[in-house]
C-alpha cells in the first residue's frame, strides 16, 4: 500500500514522501495514529492544504520530546525481580515493564517508543533506547537486581552472576586457604637456610 507520511517516521520517509508499505503496517499503525494517509490525489491536495498546521504540529512534538529527553538523558532506574544464581531472571523485562517503570517516575512513554529487540533475560546494567520523537532519540539505564543492596553493588561495577558473588566467601573456607598460606610460606623460610648453608 502506498502512503503519504504526515511526519517523518524513523526508517521509512520524511514527511510528505509517498512510501511503499505493508498493508498491515499502514493500517494497524500508520493511519490510526495518525502519521500517513492513503495516497491518493484527495489525500494529496488534503495534506498540501494542511501542510504548515503539520509542520508546526510536528515542531511542537520535537520540542516537547527534546524536553523529556533532557530529564531522561543519563538517568538509571533500578528494576528488582526475582533471578537464579547464574542472574537468570524468572521472566523477564519487556517494553511493558519499562513502559510502566518510566510511568511511575512520572514519564509518559509508550510501549512502542522503546527500542529493545528482546527482553531483558538477566540481571545487571542494561541500555536502552527510547525514541521520544523521530528526531529524538535518549539512552537510560536499568539496573535490574534482586535486591536494593545487589543494586548498588553492581553499579559499583561488581558482576553479580556467580554463587561466590551472591553469597560471598565461606568464613571457614577463608580461614582454611589463610592458614595453608602461612603454612607454605613457613615452609618457604625453614627450606631458604638449608639451601644456604649447601
């Protein structure tokens, strides 16, 4: 299907290009949210004569876009869900979950204004592009853990996917490989004098 694009969408045309798409695509997202009208000459003397309400439409969006994305710009967000000891989530986090994440910091972003080609399967820092307006474009962060305090340890930069991470080192086994360390090093010294003394 052949469309008219009302504003510039992202891999696909300019405003006011005509463009071929999939007809799917034009009609479940292109002209029920209002970004293209079918081409025809109707269509086309419609959009000539609404040419500057459009233009100034689309500077407004760009420039409320611009605004969220200074606020958003550089700001990470923390995301607590339940994982396995390798950082394997039990589920995962989709374009929903940051979606409603950013809507509870008082962001207003839709589902399909996040680019992630997959959800999230596993703890850690993960970026992710929000597209706020087709000329604006911001990266956040997610810092998803188990835990407030695995949280913070991983943006010190700890990587928390092992079980020695998770629960730390065993006190017992600690003290053990300290003692055979005095052990050896006494070792060491008492074979040194014999080895001079030759």
């Amino acid at each position: 299907m052949e469309v008219i694009l009302l504003e510039r969408v992202s891999k696909l045309g300019q405003m006011g290009e005509t463009v071929r798409v999939r007809d799917g695509y034009a009609r479940n997202y292109l002209l029920p949210t209002g970004r293209a009208l079918r081409a025809n000459e109707a269509n086309r003397a419609r959009f000539e004569a609404q040419k500057a309400q459009l233009l100034a439409r689309n500077e407004e969006r760009r420039t409320q876009a611009q605004g969220v994305a200074e606020t958003l710009n550089g700001r990470t967000f923390v995301v607590i869900r339940s994982a396995g000891e390798t950082g394997q989530l039990y589920g995962s986090v989709s374009t929903r979950d940051i979606s409603e994440i950013l809507k509870g910091e008082g962001f207003k972003v839709g589902r399909n204004e996040i680019e992630l080609n997959q959800p999230i399967k596993t703890i850690g820092l993960h970026t992710v592009v929000v597209a706020l307006h087709a000329e604006v474009e911001v990266e956040i962060a997610f810092n998803i853990a188990r835990s407030p305090d695995e949280a913070e340890r991983q943006a010190r930069g700890e990587d928390l996917t092992s079980a020695d991470a998770i629960y730390g080192v065993d006190e017992e086994e600690a003290e053990d490989v300290a003692d055979e360390g005095e052990a050896d090093a006494e070792a060491a010294g008492e074979a040194e004098p014999a080895a001079a003394t030759e």
